[in-house]
C-alpha cells in the first residue's frame, strides 16, 4: 500500500485572510500556526468558538485560556475552509480514549499545542496524529528514555548533552503522533514500536501496531513536530 502523502505549512497572517490554504484532498496536510502572531486576525474567527468551547476555556488558568480559545477558533476555520460549510455548525466527538472526531464528516483530525505554537493535522484517508514541542532541555530525559523508548534509546544517548535533548524531543513527538493517530494515547505500549529518524519511519513491533504507516518529522527553528498517518 502506498504511503500517504504529507506536507506541512506554517500559516500566516495572510493565509486567515485571502490566501488559499492547501487540501487534504487524497493525502495529509499539517498546519504550523504561532497563536501570538495571529492573534489580530484570530480576533475576528473567535464567534466560531461554541459555547461549551468557551465554558472549558474560562474553567482553564488565565495564563492559558486565550490560547486554548485561540486555538479552537483556528481549528474550526481550518476545518470550515477544508469542509467547505460553517465552521460554528461543526460538531465533535470523542473516541474511547478521548480522541477528538468529526461528527457526519470523514476528514480526520488532529490537534497539539505547545505555549503558543498550535499544529493541526487533516486527513483525508486513515487516522492522523500530531504532536509539536518547543526545544528545551527535558529534566529527568534519561529515565524516561530507558523505561518508555527503549527502542530509541541509542538514538537518544548520542552525541553531546545538548544533542540528547533534541534527540529526545523529536523521538518523543514521533511516539506520540503514533499513539495519537490510533486513537489510544498514552495508555498504548510506547515499546511497541520503533522510530527511526532518518529517514522517519515507523516498526511495528506488538499487534496494534500493525498498519501501513507515513511518518513525518519538521524542525522550524525552536519547534519540532511530527505527525503520523495510520492507513
């Protein structure tokens, strides 16, 4: 079976006015956005947002609610401009564990943020997962590396001090894109499969694992992101 073809795009401001976004049509695309430079134009998506939306925003930390209201207006304009219908008339559901869907729409989705920085994923054949983190040293990296990433830990623990952080971040975003495509999170087995970088690919190495994976890793400047499409 043929991979799913991926590509990704960091939007600008221009993009939420009148430029076109790109399709999902027959493939994958996923969205970079920083909230804080789109915050002007977000303004104006924000009576999109749902009521109950905005309920689970203000039960949220100051620090963080603008940014999760932010970040849900973004998604329902993306999804409105791929679906071609009203973004506020979009309806969601969650899986068994908590994975968001579409309600009387086949596109899948997936969403991640870190801080600011909010990636979408859409796709329009199999189940998509994403997961975007900021470059930073991770306190306790070593532990996690030889209890959860077992199969990576030689990657991880090459090269200098610095190299290991990044090396973790991006096998932990690449785990956590495939969990997330399938719907499972983390109550799936991360030492069920394997990740490799270069070139990004997944092997499945326990049962639920076994489909035919695409795998794609981005690096933009302090961000690195990953997303992973089930088929």
């Amino acid at each position: 079976m043929p991979k799913a073809h991926c590509s990704t795009l960091r939007l600008t401001p221009g993009h939420l006015r009148e430029e076109g976004l790109p399709s999902a049509e027959g493939g994958t695309v996923v969205l970079l956005a920083n909230l804080t430079e789109l915050a002007r134009e977000l303004a104006h998506l924000l009576e999109v947002v749902s009521t109950d939306e905005l309920l689970y925003a203000q039960s949220l930390c100051e620090s963080v609610r603008n940014q999760v209201i932010c970040s849900r207006a973004l998604l329902r304009f993306l999804l409105g401009q791929q679906l071609a219908v009203d973004a506020a008339s979009l309806r969601f559901a969650c899986g068994p564990h908590g994975k968001p869907e579409l309600i009387g729409h086949q596109l899948a989705f997936n969403t991640s943020r870190s801080d600011d920085t909010f990636a979408v994923a859409l796709a329009s054949r199999g189940q998509v997962g994403v997961d975007v983190e900021k470059f930073r040293p991770i306190s306790g990296y070593e532990e996690i590396t030889r209890g959860f990433l077992r199969n990576e830990a030689p990657i991880v623990f090459s090269g200098p001090e610095e190299r290991r952080h990044r090396s973790f971040l991006r096998i932990w975003t690449c785990k956590e894109a495939v969990v997330k495509a399938i719907g499972l999170g983390l109550t799936a087995p991360l030492n069920g499969f394997a990740v490799s970088l270069d070139p990004p690919a997944i092997t499945p190495l326990q049962p639920e694992f076994n489909r035919h994976w695409s795998l794609e890793t981005v690096i933009d400047g302090d961000v690195v992101l990953a997303a992973a499409v089930a088929l």
